[in-house]
C-alpha cells in the first residue's frame, strides 16, 4: 500500500504537474469569481517566473549531492551494492533491449569497482518502481547485459523483488546478511545518496557511500540559464528526495 500511494501522491504533487493542475483550477476561478481567478492566475505565472530564473531547485540539488563526497576506498572491501533505478523499463520492454535513463553511471562504476575488487560480494538491487509494469524489472535486464559483456552473472547476488529505496535494502539484507565490520560499498545516484544512507543505517546496515550520476556543478549558481523547464526539473528532483526522506523518517523506515 505504502508504494501505490506514494506513486500516486508523487504523480499529484511534483511541480509541473501540479502547476497544470493550479492553472486548470484558475480557469475555473476566472470563469467563475472573475477578480479572485486574475489574482489566481497572476501569482501562478510570477511563480513561474521566478521558478525560471531563481535556481532554487539547483541550490537544494546541491545541498543534497555534497553531503557524501565520492570516497578515497580501503583496500578491503567486502562487498559492493548498487542499487536500481537506471534501467528505463517500460522503453527496454517495448524495444526488446536495455535502455538506460541519466543514470547509467550507477552501473558502469559497479563493473569498475567489481574488477577492483575481485573478492568482493557483489549485489544488484532492483526489479520495477512502475506499479503496472511488474513483469519487466530491472534486475532482469542488467543480468542479461552483464552476460552479453562476457562477465559471470553468477558472481553478482541478483534482488529482483524490490521497488523501493525501502525495499532494496530490506530484501538485499536478507540475501547477503552483512556481518559487523565488514565494508560494504553503496553505489546510488549522489542525489539519492542521503536517503538510502539513512535507511541502510536504519537496518543496521553501515555501508560507505560512493555517489555517482551527479548533475550539479560548483559553478556559481547565478549562472544558470533562464529556463522553467531546466528549473522546473530540478526542483522536481530535489523535492522528490526531500518529501521522500521526509515520509520515511516520519513512517520509521530511515533515521
């Protein structure tokens, strides 16, 4: 229940959604109490606006993205978990081959971090966020690219169930059973990182955060481009994880 309904509140609440839907409701206002919907429809376009110029959603971005730098790693490490999220699967199921979103980093530096550390465990965490699309996942799809490369799928501990941040490290900690002192390595987007950190901490799971997929830069942030688009993207990334992270400290899942 916790996953239909956090898709169909993030689905209702992400900025460009939800300003459709403002902007429908201003119509009605106009049509209806004609000076109430000018006010309506005025203050929905300076928002806008200042969505447009102001890098507000780069700014919260950043603030999420630096809190775990990319980590110089010890000599030893046990094992390696990456978590989904980069495999388009609705596009991978249509076309009959793997397609990737922005996020293809995730798994290009978990086949680097796997050669560097042959010993290691190796675990892939992932199936299907779309609640109507169950049969294509993830895990599925990267275990056939992994052998198309060459490399033995039999070395990688494949969670193909979970569809969640949530779900992911539940369902991975029951497969593998980290011990104390062991180093495990998390591989996530950098914006995602401080969210599934928390979680893993919550299961008693410490694991040393690698960050990747970053799409900040340490730029001045008043050089950012007039774009609503460009803005609207961003805050919608930023808010995602913040009103995540929000609900699962609230629902006990994260610290």
């Amino acid at each position: 229940m916790f996953f239909i309904l956090s898709k169909i509140f993030w689905t209702l609440a992400q900025p460009a959604n939800l300003l459709v839907v403002l902007l429908a409701a201003a119509v009605v206002v106009l049509w209806r109490w004609p000076r109430t919907g000018r006010v309506f429809i005025t203050v929905l376009v300076i928002g806008a606006v200042l969505i447009g110029v102001l890098p507000i959603g780069e700014y919260f971005l950043r603030g999420l993205e630096n809190k775990y730098p990319i980590p110089t790693l010890p000599a030893r490490v046990d094992g390696i978990i990456v978590l989904a999220g980069f495999v388009w699967v609705e596009g991978s199921a249509s076309h009959h081959q793997i397609q990737f979103n922005g996020k293809a980093s995730r798994l290009t530096e978990f086949i680097a971090l796997a050669h560097k550390y042959p010993n290691a465990k190796l675990v892939f965490s992932g199936g299907s966020g779309n609640p109507l699309m169950q049969n294509s996942r993830e895990a599925d799809w990267v275990k056939q690219l992994w052998t198309d490369m060459g490399l033995d799928p039999a070395r990688v501990i494949w969670e193909r169930d979970s569809r969640n941040t949530y779900e992911n490290v539940v369902n991975s900690k029951a497969l593998v059973h980290p011990r104390p002192g062991e180093n495990w390595v998390l591989i996530t987007s950098a914006i995602h990182m401080p969210r599934a950190v928390d979680i893993f901490e919550k299961q008693g799971w410490h694991v040393t955060p690698y960050p990747v997929d970053f799409i900040t830069t340490d730029t001045p942030l008043w050089q950012r481009e007039f774009s609503v688009s460009q803005n609207l993207w961003l805050l919608s990334e930023a808010l995602k994880e913040m009103i995540g992270a929000a609900v699962y400290r609230a629902t006990g899942r994260a610290d």
